[in-house]
C-alpha cells in the first residue's frame, strides 16, 4: 500500500489524514525505493538523516493539529543544480566547488514550507548542458522503462526516480527542454513554466535567459501542486513577477476541450518524426475534436531555423556563465560538456545578436497566432528514447544528431518563453513511452495542466508503468 502511495499524492494525503501512515512511513518507502533501483544511477545523493528528521517533524505538528502544508509528508527528489542548505550544489560537475550552500533555492525552501521532504537529489546531465543524463562523475543514468535506453536530459534523474516509483513528483529545470524531455520518455507529466513565473534564485545558471524550474511528476495533478507552491517573485530574481493567469476560464469549466482552438502547425506538427509517434499525436488530435475542440491549422514562419537560433544562445550563455572555471580547469569536465562549452566562446556577437533577433521574431509569430488559437499541440519529441551511447537517429530518411533533434519541439516554447507540458499520450510497439505536448499563452500554466488532467481522466495514458521499478 506505501509503495502505491508513493504514486499518488492524493492517495498519500487522504491516508496521512485518515492516520492510516505517517510522513516517517512515507519517507522511509521512498528511501527504500531509491536503494532498490541504484542501478538506474537515478541519485547524485540521498539525504537520509535530515529527511527522517523533517518526518517526524511533520508527524508531530500533524499529531498536535498544526496546520500543514499542501505536500505535508510527501517525498520529493531534486535536481542536483538546486540549492539545498548544507548541502554542495554542484550541478553534476567536479567544475564547480565542493562547498555547502548556504541557504536554500527558494523553489526548495517554498517546497520545504509546504510541507514536501527532500530525501535527495537527482542525477542530470553535467552542468544541464545535455540530453542524455550520460554522467561521468554519476554515472549513466538509466531509463526505467528499458535500462537500455536514456531517460533523456539534462533532468534525466528526476524523471527516473519518479518512474521508478521512488517520489511521486520531483524537480528539474528546463533550458532547451531539459523537463520535458525526459518526461516524455519515461511516461511522466512535466512542466516548463512561463519564463519568470518560478524564481531560479539558487539554481545554477545554464543559459541566463532561458533557464525555467518546474516539476516532473506522475500526472498534472502534482505538478500542479508544485507549481502553486513555488510559483511568485522572491524579490532576488529579477526576472520573476506576478501576472493573472491567461485562459483562466477554462479552470472553472468540467469540459475544457469544448469549442478550444487546438493549433496544428502545417507540415510541422506530424512531419519528420517515428511513425509510432505521429500516430499517437494523430490519436489525441481526434481525440480532443471529438471532445469538442476545434483544430486550426497555423503556419509558423521559421520553425526550422529555432533550434539553430536556441544551439547559439544556450551555448554562448553556459560558455559565459562557466568562463572562468572552464579557463582554470577543463580537465574537471566531461568531454562532451567540455567541447560544447569551448564551441559556444567560439559564436560571435553577430551570430549572438541573430539567434536573438529570431527569438523576437518567433516571439512576436506566436503572439499573432494566439489571436487564432488558444493551445498549440505537438509532440514533444519525435522519437521514443534511444538507446545508450546513441549519438544519431534516423528520422524522416535522414541521420540526425540526437541532441539537435531532441529540441525540434520544445525550441519553440524555450525562445519565447511560453509555457509548455509535456505528458503522456501512448507508447510504441516496444512499449516505450511517447510524449504530447501543450503550448499556451504566457502566464496560461495553470490552464494547460488543466487540460493535461482532463486527458488523463479521459484516458490513462499516464497510468502506464515501467517493469523496472522499486516495487
């Protein structure tokens, strides 16, 4: 029954509540959950020690009638860029100092006030500047649903643990899509905020202006809890503000898909990837029009060329954030990491400026397409996970760079700053997951995690689980 618990954080809240477990119980299976799958090289460290302590803390303000928190007693994992007192924040890299932070990432101090335990943090690709969670310092993490195959990146420990069963819910960050990603390739839901709707105060920097936190977790109905607990200005990110939500009306409505504009992109949104894929976005098209949506077909100038445009940017800001070290030790460095960071110093002003001259372009595209639609839909990748150590992949009748062709899809949200979820729309005929994914407007997160959950009421795709799991 815990093991079920630890996949359900309503299931786990109702039984707290009821007293049929305690926050000691819950934490307890997680950690036992996460030794069980070592081999998936999910954890960059586990917390027991302060975990059990914050338990018992919360078991006993809960037997003293305290208020508590939203995610009161519930387990969460984070990303190893993610500040935690006490604790070094190295990013997954021998670069960076081996020194304790000295207070929490106000994602995790928010996470902390609602009562969430951190029982440890995840694996990720090095510095976040990748999309295969392939670590040398950690180890090559491993995708629950074939240990054969990557969970992607750069969040690829999160996303693990949470399919494994570990958590229900943890977090990761997203620069080129390094959330959504590995949660669509492990069957996940995962959010990329609005840019500036979750301060990143206390996680380390990839690409200044594209850098999101958000959650990955086993439906929208955690992310949704995550969001609202650490969402808001905290008055040290600059970049964070407040904003009323846009397309807020949907969130009063049983029925969201009724009469909703659901973008296609012409010779976008189903061109150029695995037939299995395009299937199954095909599928929750239909699916969505016979729940009363009405798909619009858009054109989308310069689709092709964001991923180029959003290679220049993440590349030059993590070369300019890592400066320094990267002078005085490349030899800390994987080399995969290493040579991207030595690529990105290599881009001038002039191809600087015109990644960032595309970007206002594609932002100011997607600003007239919101006057004809209310949501985009497309894949999220446009392939299922690949195998370890795969470096191309096929697609459409041509060899393509894994790590360029993983951010086909989610380039578009990262340049313009629009949030976007990712979430579980089916799997292939080798029973690997395939993720969708829901664009909208700035500021309209809480509108598609709403549509997210109205999905996976309708259809349980997200129920579908790995074999290799710790119970």
């Amino acid at each position: 029954m815990t093991a079920e618990l630890l996949g359900d954080v309503a299931l786990a809240q109702r039984a707290l509540a009821a007293g049929e477990v305690t926050s000691r119980d819950l934490v307890e299976a997680a950690l036992t959950a996460a030794e069980a799958v070592g081999d998936l090289a999910a954890f960059a460290s586990l917390h027991p020690a302060s975990a059990r302590r914050a338990a018992r803390e919360l078991d006993d303000q809960r037997a003293a009638g305290a208020p508590l928190g939203p995610l009161a007693g519930i387990p969460v994992v984070l990303k190893d860029n993610v500040a935690e007192s006490s604790v070094p924040n190295r990013a997954a890299s021998l670069l960076l100092p081996d020194e304790p932070a000295a207070v929490d990432a106000t994602v995790t101090a928010r996470l902390r006030h609602a009562g969430a335990v951190v029982i440890g943090r995840t694996n990720m690709h090095e510095l976040a500047w990748g999309g295969t969670t392939d670590n040398p310092h950690l180890g090559t993490c491993r995708n629950p649903f074939d240990p054969g195959r990557i969970p992607a990146g750069s969040s690829g420990g999160t996303a693990a643990a949470v399919a494994a069963g570990v958590v229900p819910v943890g977090i990761g960050t997203d620069t080129g899509g390094s959330i959504r990603l590995p949660a669509s390739v492990t069957n996940l839901t995962g959010l990329r905020p609005s840019l500036g709707r979750v301060p990143t105060t206390g996680v380390v920097p990839l690409a200044w202006t594209l850098d999101t936190v958000g959650p990955i977790g086993r439906s929208a109905a955690e992310c949704r809890l995550v969001l609202d607990a650490t969402a808001g200005p905290d008055g040290s990110d600059d970049g964070c503000v407040s904003r009323p939500d846009t397309l807020r009306h949907l969130l009063h409505r049983a029925d969201p898909w009724a009469g909703l504009r659901v973008g296609v992109v012409d010779g976008f949104t189903l061109d150029g990837v695995q037939p299995d894929v395009a299937a199954a976005v095909a599928g929750l098209l239909d699916d969505a029009a016979r729940w009363g949506a009405r798909p619009v077909d858009v054109a989308l100038p310069h689709l092709e060329e964001l991923v180029d445009a959003l290679v220049v940017l993440n590349a030059a800001e993590a070369s300019a954030v890592h400066a320094a070290a990267l002078r005085a030790h490349p030899e800390r460095l994987g080399t995969d990491v290493r040579v991207l960071l030595e690529a990105g110093a290599r881009f001038t002003a002039v191809e600087y400026l015109q990644a960032q001259r595309l970007r206002t372009l594609a932002r100011d595209a997607l600003a007239r397409t919101w006057e004809q639609v209310d949501v985009l839909l497309v894949p999220t990748l446009p392939f299922t996970a690949p195998r370890l150590g795969e470096r191309d992949i096929e697609l459409a009748g041509r060899t393509q760079d894994v790590l360029v062709a993983n951010m086909r899809y989610t380039a578009l949200a990262s340049l313009t700053g629009a949030p976007a979820v990712s979430f579980p729309c089916g799997l292939d005929r080798l029973g690997l997951p395939i993720g969708a994914q829901l664009v909208g407007p700035a500021w309209s997160d809480r509108a598609l995690l709403h549509l997210v959950a109205d999905v996976q009421h309708r259809t349980g795709h997200h129920r579908a689980r790995p074999a290799r799991r710790a119970a």
